[in-house]
C-alpha cells in the first residue's frame, strides 16, 4: 500500500500579484516588527528605484540594508552581513533579490541566533553527506528573527527549509536544514523581477522546470506531489517562452513564479531530487556555474542516463510537457534549446580536467544517493559529465 508523510513547513503566508511595497510593510506590521534589515540585489539598490520603496514603506520600522552577496553564498560574505543586521538592531530580516540572498538571509538569522562570528562558527550547523550517502543533519535551535522574502528570480529557494552555503577554502557548497530555516512570508511580486537579466530568470525558471521534472521522474513520488509537478510544468512550459518574447508580460511572470511554487511541493511531500540537482550543486559551489545554467547543461543528460531505471516516470514528462510518447530527454533538451540557454558544460566553461573533482565532490551531496539509478561511485558521475560534455 502506498504510504509516506507530507511535513508542513513554516511558511505562514504566500502573498502573490500585490505590490511588493505594499505587502512588506502589511506582513512586517503583522509580525510585530520593529527593526526590519533588508538584504538586497547589490544590482537592484543602486540602479532601480525598488529598494527605496522597500525603505519608504516601511518608514520608521525600516533599520539598515545590506547589498552584494556574491552567487552561491560564500560564508564571509553571510558573516559579514551578520554582523551588520546584528550592529542594526535587527528582529526581522526581508530580502529582495535571488537565491543567494535568499539563502544568505537563512543563515544571518542562525548566526544571530547562535552568535556565529567566524567562518569555521558555521561548521557545527552544516549537514554532512557521506559517500555512502548517509547524512548527519545536526540538531540545534532554529533562528527565532523571522523572515520575508521577496524573490526576482526562479530558483526556489524561498520555499525551502534548506540553505546552500560554500566554503570557499575548500571549493564546495554545502547545506543547512531546520524547519525555521524557511521564510515565514513569501511575496511573490512580478513588477520587481522585470529588472532580473532574460539569462538569469530564464535558467533560474529552467530551474525550477528541474525541481518538477526531477520530482515527475522520481520513483518516490506520491499523487499529490505528482499533481504539483504536472502543474508546474504546464505552467512553466508555457509562460517562460512568453516572458522571453515579451519580457513586460506580468501575467506570464506571475504564472512562472507560481509555477515555481507548486514545483517545490517535493520538499514536503518527501520527494528528494536527483542527480541533475546532486551534480548541479558542485557545479556551483566548486566550479562557479550559476545556478540555473547546472539545470539546463545536466536536466536532459540526467534523463538520459536515467531512462533504463524511471522510463515508465519519464512519460509522464513528457505528457506534462505536451509531447506524449517522445523520449523525455530531447523533450526538455528542445525546450531549454528554445529559451536559447547553454546545452553542454563546454558552454558553460567546464572541462574535461574539472571532471575528476566534480565526481568527487558529487558523491558528498545528498541527492546522488537518491538518484533513480543507483550512483555507486564517481565513476558514474563522470559517465553523466561525459554525456553533458
């Protein structure tokens, strides 16, 4: 008999297709906050005008901001804005910008909360993934400062109860997991995002394509998770070609993010990715890869790879893509070719000498021992890597 658990997160409210302003300043007053940091897009402060309306909203509630984390979230950088959201006094945190900031929020609110000043201070929070795939998730008190996030890119991070953090010291991005970890009010606003680069909202939505895909081709999954997944790709595949042919659509733009909404439906429901994520997060944290381009370069390669274990998973693919009955590799490899996004690592700057570290650094990341077939080594890394190349 079927059987699982779905986990309810700590998200209270999505609000969705109001002004991002407007709803800040309404959910901060809600929460009882009274010293709001806002971590922002370096890029978004100083050339758009949406950060100061963030500031003017929020008036005498507003408390200091911080801009320019770097792609993929280094620590110094997570400690260096922790340290000036704790010099303002803070007890809220919102963000306005993508994944990275995102996440840097999650972390800034565990640094305050355990007093975290030094790069290695973070190492008793982080999960450990060994090569057998077994995980050490430490316990420890989640972060009582709430957070907002108001995201302009599609990656998904804001509906995640994890955080990606990289070492620099030792090229690798690695997680961190608590329940409160999770943003406590997501504001889904598509005015602020025409701002976010056609390439980066692109593959941050090819992103988010990975998350349902991954979750479609899961051998896992559940019916509810499924629905969600059909449902994000049906409404991804659809508005991601109309935000490309008209970056101003707002109706498409809100049907990406609440695309990417449902697509994260997996965390819940206990779905876990594969090897397309598992890959992709080495790709960034080791090599530098944006986050969305590791989802277009590995998606199609993953799916192939993966077809002797999951085709009968796979067709369900390619029906939510409208494609039904053709092989679900070349289905979302076409898709992501029309978005005119990079198809191989070549593309991306990867070469063949990176490969040996890749695959090493692979076998530490949680969602290659969840993969529909079996990763038994870094030899089946490189095979993929390969196939990508």
């Amino acid at each position: 008999m079927l059987n699982g658990t779905y986990s309810y997160i700590g998200i209270d409210r999505v609000v969705y297709g109001k002004p991002a302003a407007e709803a800040l300043k309404a959910e901060a007053e809600r929460l009882g906050a009274q010293r709001v940091f806002l971590l922002v897009s370096d890029t978004l402060d100083k050339k758009t005008g949406e950060v100061e309306k963030l500031r003017r909203a929020l008036g005498k509630h507003y408390a200091a901001s911080y801009g320019g984390i770097p792609p993929h979230t280094p620590r110094e950088a997570v400690l260096d804005a922790a340290a000036a959201a704790r010099r303002s006094g803070a007890d809220l945190v919102a963000t306005l910008g993508g994944g990275s900031v995102t996440d840097a929020a999650k972390l800034i609110r565990l640094c305050l909360e355990h007093d975290v000043t030094s790069i290695d201070g973070l190492n008793a929070f982080r999960t450990i993934v060994h090569e057998d795939g077994r995980r050490h998730i430490p316990e420890f008190r989640g972060p009582r400062i709430l957070q907002i996030s108001i995201p302009t890119t599609l990656s998904g991070g804001e509906f995640n109860v994890t955080a990606g953090c990289t070492d620099e010291r030792r090229k690798l991005k690695e997680s961190y997991r608590h329940a409160q970890l999770v943003p406590r009010v997501l504001i889904l606003d598509p005015a602020v995002t025409v701002h976010t680069p056609e390439w980066l909202w692109l593959s941050t939505g090819v992103r988010a394509v990975d998350h349902a895909t991954e979750t479609l081709s899961s051998l896992h999954s559940n019916p509810y998770t499924d629905g969600c997944a059909r449902q994000a790709l049906r409404l991804l595949t659809r508005a991601l070609p109309r935000c490309k042919a008209d970056p101003q659509d707002l109706e498409a733009r809100l049907d990406c993010q609440i695309g990417v909404w449902v697509s994260m439906e997996h965390n819940q429901g206990g779905v876990s990715m594969g090897c397309s994520h598992g890959i992709g997060h080495v790709l960034g944290g080791t090599c530098g890869v944006p986050h969305g381009h590791t989802s277009c370069v590995l998606l199609p390669n993953v799916l192939h790879y993966n077809k002797p274990a999951n085709a009968h998973r796979q067709e369900l693919v390619s029906e939510a893509f409208g494609r039904p009955g053709e092989d679900a590799s070349k289905v979302v490899g076409d898709f992501i070719s029309s978005l005119g996004m990079p198809r191989t690592l070549r593309d991306v700057g990867i070469t063949r000498e990176q490969f040996p570290l890749i695959a090493k650094n692979a076998m530490h990341d949680r969602y290659m021992a969840t993969n529909p077939r079996p990763i038994k080594g870094p030899q089946d890394v490189m095979e993929i890597l390969e196939l990508a190349a």
